[in-house]
C-alpha cells in the first residue's frame, strides 16, 4: 500500500493480481445523484475471486458487483457502463441514500500493461488523463502539463491521475510525530527529515517515514511541486533554514516554520540575506 493515495493503491492492487493471472474488473464511479458515500472519479478494483482494492459506495453495491465478478459477467476487454439506484425500491436495496443514483464505468482489463503508464507517471509524481472511449473500448493516456478536471457524459471517461499529497516535515521531535499522526489519515504520505542522531537513530514511527540526508536535499528531491507541503520544526534554524530555501523556490502549496513572532523576524531577515526576494518570502 502505498501512504495517503488511495488510486494508486487501487491500481497496483489490480496490476499485482493481474501478474499473478488473476481477472480483474475495474469500476470507476462516472455520476452520482444525491447523497452519494462516493465520488466522481472513485475506483474499486474486484479479482476474480472476490478480493477488492478500494470502493465506490457504502457496500451493499460493492457486495451485488462482487458477485458478478465472480459469475464471469465481464468478459476481457469489455468497456461497459452500470447504473444503480435506478428507482427506490433499487437505492433501497443497495443502501444508497434518498434519491441517490449512482452510475460506473465497468473495465474488465486485459493486462497490467493496461495500467502501467499510469503507475509509472504516479510513481514520478507526474500528471496524466486515461481516457476510455464506452463506444469503441478503447483506452488512451495523455500527459498533462497543465489542469484538467475529471469527466464523464456516458460515452467517454476521462480520469486525472496525479501525484499523492506529500508533507515533508522537518525534524523527528514529539511535535513532528503527532502532526505525521494525523497527516495520514486525511491522506498524506508523511515524510520526516533529521540528520540529528540522536533523532534519527531508532526512529520507528508507524505514522511517516524517515527519508536519509539533509534537509534542503530533502526539500528539493522530495517536495518540489503542488502537492506537497513542507513544514520545518525543528527550532534549529541550521536546519530549518535549510529547507525553507528550498521550498520557498518551489512549487510546493504551502510551506510553514514554527517560532514566536521575534523568530519569524529573525529567520526572514536570515533567509532575505541568503538570497530569497520578498515575493518568496
């Protein structure tokens, strides 16, 4: 499993079972109307046996599909579309809430080639659109270099994959450990950075993972574009500062440094004389 991204997860899920010559059948929620426990864009991965990688309702559908799958109801490279919550006796059923609707897209993959260049742009921190044409099956993927939003009108499925939330932290102190505790769950891989020793030496925390070097190296491998945060706590601004000027040249979405007021002076009057105009600052 891979921390704080769920698409990727799912789909390595699939690609592992499909090596092991496994069928697999990828559903992608396309619509929903109401209240929906998912959304656009939610995957589910379900194995020929019955195993899953993620969800796309509370449930109940994920019980009625699973079924199915273990029925053979998809064949190989069939590119379908599923709707339920039809009428209410059909939401009911299936535990969908009041006036709830839901409508997948059904891909019974081939190969995990089918999904390797998008685990290969995740696993880059790249961005692409897979793109699933409902009429003729086809599927095509596209690099992006810009924006792009996720959409589907009942013929063609265009699903944006891109890197995972990331939160460099700095430092391996109690403070860094509680916020890497609930970094995770609202999912962020969480990466911790100290070369302090006595820090670093037997660091086991369930909750992040301790990346080696210093920290600007840090900052600039691992924290460079808009899905990542940086956040420096260590107080020791031979290390904190290290990785601020890095990441306040970045692309990084927000980049934070604990310290009373008079230090936050003091480390912008630091940085300001390392170079960093005001605009970064």
């Amino acid at each position: 499993m891979t921390q704080g991204d769920p698409d990727r997860d799912v789909l390595e899920a699939a690609s592992h079972w499909l090596n092991r010559g496994h069928n697999v059948v990828l559903f992608t929620v396309g619509r929903t109307w109401g209240s929906s426990p998912r959304p656009p864009g939610a995957l589910l991965a379900v194995r020929d046996d019955g195993r899953m990688a993620g969800s796309v309702s509370g449930g109940c559908v994920e019980e009625h599909l699973v079924a199915r799958c273990q029925a053979g109801e998809w064949r190989s490279s069939h590119v379908t579309g599923l709707a339920y919550g039809v009428d209410r006796a059909e939401a009911d059923r299936f535990g969908l809430p009041c006036g709830g609707r839901l409508e997948l897209v059904v891909e019974a993959l081939d190969s995990a080639q089918d999904l390797a260049p998008v685990l290969e742009a995740l696993a880059n921190r790249r961005r692409v659109a897979r793109e699933v044409d409902l009429i003729s099956g086809a599927v095509s993927i596209h690099l992006l270099q810009g924006e792009a939003e996720f959409q589907y009108d009942g013929r063609r499925l265009i699903r944006v994959f891109g890197p995972g939330w990331r939160v460099l932290i700095i430092g391996a102190g109690q403070l860094s450990r509680y916020v890497a505790s609930f970094a995770e769950p609202l999912g962020f891989e969480a990466l911790v950075c100290d070369p302090r020793p006595e820090y670093a030496d037997g660091f086991d925390w369930n909750e992040a993972r301790l990346v080696p070097g210093m920290p600007d190296d840090a900052a600039r491998g691992l924290a460079h574009d808009d899905r990542c945060a940086v956040l420096a706590l260590t107080h020791d601004p031979r290390l904190d500062d290290m990785a601020l000027m890095e990441a306040l040249q970045s692309a990084a979405f927000y980049v934070g440094a604990i310290g009373s007021r008079s230090n936050q002076r003091a480390r912008l009057t630091r940085l300001e004389q390392l170079g960093l105009d005001s605009e970064q600052l």
